[in-house]
C-alpha cells in the first residue's frame, strides 16, 4: 500500500471520527430544532385553520341574525347579534353590534341605539369605526337631543380632510336648523356643497336643505345670491341719495 492511500485512510478515519463526536455531541439538539419547526409549522397551520373556521362560523351566525331581522322577528335577531357580538370571531362581533344598534334605532328606541353607538365608539380600537359611531350618534340625536350633544360627538369629525366630514356637517346643519340657529345652518350646508369630494347624493340634500331654508324665509335671498355670486350684497341707498345711473 502506497503512503497516499495510508495518509488517505487516515485522514477520512479522523474526519469520519470528529463526525461521530459532532454528531453524539449536537445530534439532539439538531434533531430537537428540526421538531420545533415541524410542531411550529404545524400549530401555525392549524391555528390559521381554526381561525378561518370560526370567521365561517361567524358570518353564518350573522347572515342568520340578519334574516331573522329581515323576517320581523326583532326580538330574536337581537338576540342573536347579544350572542354573535359575545362569542364571534374576527370582525363579526363588531358587525353584530353595530347591526343591534340599527334595529335599536328602526324599534324607536333611539335612546339605546344612541348609547349603544357611544359604547362602539368607546370600545373600538380602529378610529374610523369609532367616527362612524359618533355620526350614527349624531344623526339619532338631531331628533332625540340638542344641538350641543350632536356637536359633541361630531363635531370633531366635521374638518377637513376626514372621510366623515360631510356626514358630520349634516347632522350638524339639522341640528342647528332644529335648534333655529338658520344663518349657522346655511354655513353649514354650504360648506357641503362647496366641497369637491362631496358625493352626489349629500350634494342633493345640502341643496334641498339650502332651498328650503329659502322658502320659508330663513336666508336672504340677496345674501344667498350674492354670496353664489362671489360679490358683495348691494347696500341701499341712504336716505335723499340718488342712485347712480347705469
């Protein structure tokens, strides 16, 4: 046998050696670490499902409540949604509890629908959930509460740049109406229609509003339209003054 071979059987004994000792060394741990991620793999997939499963179970229960609600049997579809809204998963129990506010305020209990719309707006984490409420609020309050109360939850809401601003200045603008605050209330609807990201329908109503606020002599016709106008209102002349000729 040549030195090569003797040196080569050599060396691949001493490597197949410190194999041996590495792997009685860090075999288990090595094995140990390939079962965490199976079990890892295998609970996150199994959790997903059971998450997905109960979001399925959710919407059935809320489809459900919703027939039942369609059906004239208030009372059991509220009970559903108490339950759905309790025990749901995902985003259904928030659902649920802005559905029973609804049928709160379409029995004519707008007492609680109104509390039950304060209580989504306190609870919920997401933002635009919690101005939703505060316009649902809001709108129940421009019959059953006062210009101040409706101010006090949407206000806030009626600014610039908030997706909400112009369901907000409505609520506001009937208040104000309801309240005889008519010269507020003008300012208000306007402030809808000179928005450009107004949608067609508020456009519609802002404009009905401002209409009828015309007819029964609540805004001044000259104001109204010479602030359409973009001038300034014509003043009378004073007394023994005459006119300039065109």
């Amino acid at each position: 046998m040549s030195n090569d071979n003797i040196f080569r059987e050599v060396d691949e004994e001493l490597r197949s050696d410190r194999m041996r000792r590495f792997w009685q060394q860090f075999g288990p741990y090595v094995i140990g670490a390939a079962v965490a991620i199976v079990l890892l793999v295998a609970i996150n997939e199994g959790w997903a499902w059971w998450q997905n499963s109960r979001a399925a179970a959710s919407s059935d229960r809320l489809y459900a409540a919703l027939e039942l609600a369609d059906g004239g049997d208030t009372q059991a579809a509220q009970a559903a949604l108490e339950e759905l809204a309790a025990t749901g998963s995902g985003g259904y129990p928030t659902l649920a509890r802005f559905r029973e506010a609804g049928l709160l305020a379409a029995s004519g209990d707008a007492a609680a629908a109104i509390a039950a719309y304060d209580a989504l707006a306190t609870s919920e984490s997401n933002p635009r959930l919690r101005e939703l409420a505060l316009v649902m609020a809001g709108n129940l309050l421009v019959d059953a509460g006062t210009l101040e109360e409706v101010e006090s939850r949407v206000a806030a809401i009626a600014v610039e740049g908030n997706p909400l601003r112009n369901a907000a200045r409505e609520a506001i603008g009937l208040a104000q109406v309801k309240a005889g605050e008519t010269t507020g209330a003008q300012a208000t609807f306007e402030a809808i229609l000179n928005d450009p990201l107004t949608q067609n329908s508020q456009r519609q109503r802002a404009g009905f509003y401002l209409a009828q606020l015309l007819a029964q002599g609540d805004i001044d016709p000259e104001a109204e339209a010479a602030g359409e106008a973009g001038e300034p209102t014509p003043q009378a002349p004073a007394e023994g003054e005459v006119p300039a000729a065109e």
